[in-house]
C-alpha cells in the first residue's frame, strides 16, 4: 500500500468518523436512560468498537480496491484514445514523439513512493490472434533495447485489461542509470489498432502499483 497524504488523511478521516459513531450511539443510549450512558466510553469495550468500525471501513476499501478514486480522464487526440491517469495525487502527463510515434505519458509527483511512470502508443495496423504473438515478441525486443535490458528473454502471458485482450510481460531494465522493473502489454479491441501500454517502477516495487495499473488501463478505450 502507498503510504501517500491522501492515503494518511483517509485513514484519519476513518478513525474519526468511527469515534463519532460510537459517541452518538452511547449520547442517545444516555438520553433513553439507558445505562450504560456516556460513561460507557471510559471502558475497554467502547474502545474496540471504535478500533472494529475503523477497521471494517479500510476492509472495505481495500475489498473495492480503493475504485471509488476520482481518476483524471485525458482525451488524447493523437493517439485517438481516452486515457484515465490517477487525479489524487495528481499524476502529470505529456505527449512526447519517440522516432515519429506519438506517445502519451503519465508519472507520478515528487515525494511519491514508489515513484513510477506509465505510457501509452498505438501501432497504426491491425493483427490477427495468431499474427500477435510474432508481432509482441519483436515489440518486446525493441522495449528491452530501449531500457537497455540484460534479463534476457521475458515469459510472455495472455492478459487482459478492459476490453483490451493481448500479450504481457515483465522485465528488469534501466532509466538513465536507475535500475527499474517493466511492465510491457500490447493488445487491443477485435478489429482495432494495437494500443501499447508499458509501466515501470523500482526494483520489486511492480506490486505495490496493481492498483494503479488496473484503475488505468482496464478504461482505455478508443475514441
């Protein structure tokens, strides 16, 4: 779990919500004459069920994978996609040009741990189900280079995002001199252009961005 401000200000928000419950529940317990009253708070079992309610309350969220996020909805007119990216916290983006191929790229703000960045580009022509496999392994190659890779050959898996079913892989690589981990996918809707979606992160720290990645690309779409 990323431990971010947004994340410590909801937990907060939580544990307040739960105490406040648990006083107005014992406050109207008191004006029914019921005992115990508010002198019920002074006790043990006042406490756990503060600490129940908080607890059922980040159960929840984590069970709902935190979807009810606002996300940022990008409309990139290049890449003829609608590209949702995180909003809380804000995650900037640009287009960039990479040897003549628009592409559409989010990273994450200071002070965000892991730091991380997801991209976005369309390949200008369709596949068939068998053609995708030649078609993802020498985009995969190409990937590799580019992070000058040395992990050697990547075990590649159907998967499936949204309405997106294609071709994944993980790898080790380099940003400049960081070393960082490289989620790479290709795929897309019957009939559409393949869309190319990549994410990298530190080292062992792909996990901690699930979240992000699915919030993100399970709504791409074509537009």
């Amino acid at each position: 779990m990323d431990i971010t401000p947004y994340l410590i200000g909801h937990l907060l928000g939580r544990l307040f919500a739960s105490v406040l419950i648990v006083w107005l529940i014992c406050w109207l317990f008191s004006r029914l004459k019921f005992k115990p009253s508010i002198v019920a708070l002074k006790r043990w079992y006042s406490l756990l069920a503060v600490v129940l309610i908080w607890l059922l309350g980040i159960a929840g969220s984590a069970r709902a994978g935190e979807d009810s996020r606002a996300m940022a909805i990008n409309q990139v007119e290049a890449l003829q996609l609608t590209i949702w990216t995180e909003a809380q916290p804000n995650w900037p983006t640009r287009l960039e040009q990479h040897r003549g191929r628009s592409v559409f790229v989010a990273e994450s703000p200071d002070n965000y741990y892991p730091p991380a960045a997801m991209s976005w580009a369309v390949m200008p022509f369709n596949v068939t189900d068998a053609e995708l496999d030649g078609v993802f392994q020498q985009a995969l190659k190409s990937a590799q280079n580019n992070y000058q890779s040395r992990s050697g050959v990547a075990t590649a898996s159907d998967k499936v995002y949204g309405t997106l079913a294609g071709r994944q892989a993980t790898f080790q690589g380099k940003v400049g001199n960081q070393p960082v981990d490289v989620r790479f996918f290709i795929g897309s809707e019957p009939g559409k252009p393949l869309i190319v979606m990549q994410a990298y992160t530190l080292p062992d720290k792909l996990p901690h961005l699930k979240h992000q990645i699915r919030r993100s690309w399970n709504n791409v779409s074509y537009r």
